[in-house]
C-alpha cells in the first residue's frame, strides 16, 4: 500500500504539481512580453489506457489543469497563449529497441520523430489551441 501511495505522489509531483508551480511563476513574464506556452502532454490524458491508471489520471489532471486555464486566459483577454499538446508516443531509435519484445502499441499512438517536431512548429507559429 505504502509503495502505491509514494508511486501516486510521485507521480502527481513530476506531472501536475510541478508543471502548475511552472505556470504561476512564468505567467508574470509572458504576459509582459505576449508570450505563449506549449504544454507537453500524452495521448493518455485524452484517452484511458489499460496498465497506467495512475500515468492516465496525472495526465488527465494536468489536461484540465491547462484547459481550464486556456479558458481564463481567453476570459482576460490575455496577452499569454497557451497549446495543449497531447503528444503519443514518438518512435524514436531508442523506443523502437525497446518494444521489440515488449508491448503492443496502437498504430493511433505512434508518432514519428520528424512529423511531430513538424508539427509542433506549426502549432507554435500559429499558437492554435490544442495538438
């Protein structure tokens, strides 16, 4: 029980509290200079994923953490704008070694390296909402 409980803090530490305390301290900064953040997230805060629950929940938690905060930013009429993006998983050289022999992965949460940083680009130079 005890591992299980330190395995949630941790979790939520690394994914939530940690991004939360970010934004508060960098909003004063953005706004001043009309900034824009781009939140890194996972596919499994949209959508649940067997064998995470706990990666699931901290991730569904930060998603809406941020879009709620993506709601008051638009509400003040802030200068911050603020991209959700809900990235899969990204086939990288090392994830490919890694499940060769391990789980399957669905096709709809495999991202390739390239196309992704493309598309994150993208998103940052148009500041669109979520990716």
């Amino acid at each position: 029980k005890q591992w299980y409980q330190r395995r949630v803090a941790i979790t939520a530490g690394v994914n939530v509290y940690s991004y939360m305390e970010l934004y508060r301290a960098l909003v004063p900064v953005l706004e001043h200079n009309a900034g824009h953040i781009f939140l890194t997230s996972s596919l499994f805060g949209e959508i649940p994923v067997q064998n995470a629950p706990v990666y699931a929940a901290s991730k569904h938690a930060l998603n809406g953490f941020f879009y709620s905060v993506q709601q008051e930013l638009l509400a003040l009429s802030s200068n911050v704008t603020l991209t959700v993006g809900n990235l899969g998983l990204i086939m990288t050289e090392e994830l490919s070694g890694l499940l060769v022999d391990g789980p399957s992965i669905p096709q709809f949460a495999r991202g390739n390296l390239h196309a992704c940083a493309r598309k994150i680009i993208a998103t940052l130079s148009t500041r669109q909402r979520t990716l």
